[in-house]
C-alpha cells in the first residue's frame, strides 16, 4: 500500500517533498516484493522523473517480473523520449500480454511529443502489433493511436498485486474511436503485407483483423475500424479511402492465399478476396471452386454475385457446381450463386436440377432461382403440382405468380 501512496500521490509532490517521494520509489524499486516495485516504478512516471528514466528502461528490459516490465514501459511512457523507443518497441514482442499491452500504451503516449520520424517507427510497430494474434493486443494498439498524454486515474487498489491493478488501469483507457486512417496508411500496408507473408497464425490474425466492418467495406482493420459507420462523416470518408487503397494494394497477396497450403487459410481469405472487384475476385473464386475442401468452396459460392456475370469461366465453374456439387449444401449455395448472377446460361442447369435433384432443399432453391423466367414456366407448374415436397410445390407456385 505504500508503494501505491506514492504513485496516487506522485503528481502533486513538490519541492523537497517530490524529492523524497523520488528517493522513496527508487528505495522501494529495489524491493523483494514483485508487487512492491511495480507500484514504485508508477510512481516514478506519475512524478515526471525524466531524469530516472534510464532506471526505467533497466527495469523494462532486465527484470524478469511481468508487472515491474509494464509498470516500467507504462512509466515510459509519461518521462521516457526517443532514446528509449526501440526498448519499449521490443516490449511488444514480449510474450506477456500485460507487457505488451503497457508498451503499447506508453508509445502511444509518447507519439504525440516526439518527431514525425519518430512517429512513424511507433505506427509502424503498433501497425505490426495490430495484426498479432493476441487480441488484447490488438486492441491496445488500436487504442495507442488515440491515447496522447492524458491523466491516469489512479483510484484505491481493490487488489494486491500491481499487475493486476495496472491491468485494470489500461483497461480504463477508451479503446480507440474515430480517428483519421489515411495517415496510417503506410505503416498498416507494410504491416498486413509482413503478416500476410508470416507463418500461418499470424495469416490467420491478419485475414481476421482485415475482415470488413460492414456490407459493402472492402475490408476492415479489426478494432481500429469498430464501430466506423457511426464515425463523423469526414473521418469516416478519410476511413473508407484509406480502406479502398489498403484494399488496391493488398489484393495480390491476398489472392495468392487462395492456394496456400493450409486449408484454413485458404477458405479465409476467400472470404476476405471476395469483397474485391470482380475483375480481381473472379478468377480467384473459380480457382477455390476447385478446391478440395467443401469448406472453402462454400465461401467461393457464397462470393459470387451480378458483377460476375461477365465472368464466362467463373459461370461455368458455377454452373458445374449447381449439378455435380458433392454435398447438397454446394449444390444449394451454387444454386444460389446464379440466381445472383441472374445469366440466361443458367436456366438449362436450373430445370434440370428442379427435376432431378434428390434433395427438396435443393430443388426449393431452383424454384426460387428460376421464378419469373419465361422459359421455365412449364417446369414450374409441373413442380408446383407434381412435386413431393410441400416447400418445393409453394416456391414454384410463386415463381410461376411472378410473371
């Protein structure tokens, strides 16, 4: 409890008063209690020591307790300046997330006061720390990018242990928000491109934090993107633009993934390759056609739309999947697929598989695919009164009413 006195008192000390505040911490720095020394090394920071920062930078790198190593970056942060960058950037490849997620907090407030060349090695390593696997971490680095120097709140523990006091503060810090996008741009763009090359959990991590926001984004950027359609209007045109030009740059290593050898990553980043212009998704949905997992021709199927009609090889892929699709599910989701499409080369497919497909699922979805097409009026009016299935009937009823 002393330890923490001294951080909740720190900001206000004065005068002799701070001196031995200082002195105090330093003493209690050099405890046997974990607990004890991270509470001094927030004192530290709280009192604007800039002076003890190379004390600081020891801990961080040296102590082998993970709350002394965050309470030092979050100290970092508050006194540090450029000399002490590349320690707190290190402190993000640590492996324990409360490490990680100070270090992160303390670049972020230290952004704001140092030089744009500067800045930009700490987006380029929050950009990195954005697309790791660790959520948590992600999350504090889309919160970095709006922390800026801003008082902490440092209320009466509730618990013991430092750690888990300063988990609890970081927690506190608004995560994210609106925010301009375009200048990140660079720094998120060599970032995704790395992870994207990287082994294939941070692929993973990567396909995941890329995911659109909503319908109609051509990606997202996980937790920094949160929330985008309620952001104020000039920011969230900044936002989409810089969405629109990650989505240009990024299209190519996203395809390749389409092959990748791991089956996992392939059916994700079909799903993320689909938000593309046709012209770039096209040909890579009709290569995940022809993919070996059912999974991953899912999702190639559920990409397809009208701006593929154009897309003589990915139409026929499609059509062959309607009739020759090994599970009922395919043959459904390829039925689908052309009714989007909405192309005449459909319709020959589409009669055959109301007549003949075993699975009424099925033929419903033909049904409801072939609705209003002249040329399937007879087909229609046989199924809607021949048809076993009661589903089936009432779909080709009311295809046969939408003329």
């Amino acid at each position: 409890m002393a330890a923490w006195s001294l951080a909740r008192m720190a900001p206000a000390a004065r005068g002799a008063a701070r001196r031995q505040l200082v002195a105090d911490a330093l003493r209690l720095a050099g405890a046997g209690d974990a607990s004890v020394r991270a509470f001094a090394m927030l004192a530290l920071g709280r009192a604007g020591v800039r002076e003890r920062a190379g004390e600081l930078q020891r801990a961080l790198v040296d102590d082998r307790a993970p709350a002394v190593v965050a309470g030092a970056a979050w100290a970092l942060g508050r006194v540090g300046g450029k000399p002490h960058l590349e320690a707190l950037i290190g402190a993000l490849r640590r492996p324990q997330t409360l490490v990680r997620r100070a270090a992160a907090h303390a670049l972020g407030t230290l952004r704001g006061r140092l030089r744009p060349e500067e800045r930009l090695r700490i987006d380029g390593a929050l950009a990195e720390a954005l697309f790791d696997a660790d959520r948590e971490l992600r999350r504090a680095a889309s919160a970095a990018w709006s922390t800026g120097e801003r008082a902490a709140i440092f209320p009466p523990p509730t618990v013991s242990h430092a750690g888990v006091y300063l988990a609890g503060r970081l927690d506190a810090v608004p995560r994210g928000g609106a925010r301009r996008l375009t200048q990140l741009v660079p720094s998120l763009d060599a970032a995704a491109r790395d992870a994207l090359a990287g082994p294939v959990e941070r692929v993973l991590a990567a396909l995941d934090v890329l995911e659109p926001p909503f319908e109609g984004a051509s990606l997202g950027l996980g937790p920094v993107t949160q929330g985008l359609e309620e952001w104020p209007e000039g920011l969230r045109a900044d936002a989409l633009t810089a969405l629109a030009t990650l989505a240009e740059s990024l299209a190519d290593p996203l395809v390749e993934l389409v092959a990748h050898v791991d089956a996992g990553v392939r059916e994700v980043a079909v799903r993320r390759v689909r938000t593309l212009p046709a012209e770039v998704s096209g040909p890579a949905l009709g290569v995940a056609l022809g993919d070996e997992t059912l999974a991953t021709r899912l999702a190639a199927l559920e990409g397809v739309r009208r701006a593929h009609r154009a897309d003589r090889a990915l139409v026929e892929a499609v059509l062959s999947r309607a009739e020759a699709g090994a599970r009922w599910s395919e043959r459904l989701a390829a039925v689908e697929a052309l009714a989007r499409v909405g192309t005449p080369l459909a319709t020959p497919v589409l009669l055959r598989v109301l007549a003949t497909d075993p699975f009424a699922f099925v033929r419903e979805g033909a049904a409801r695919a072939l609705a209003g097409e002249p040329a399937a009026e007879d087909a229609l009016r046989a199924a809607a009164e021949a048809d076993p299935e009661p589903a089936v009937r009432a779909a080709a009823r009311a295809g046969v009413q939408r003329r």
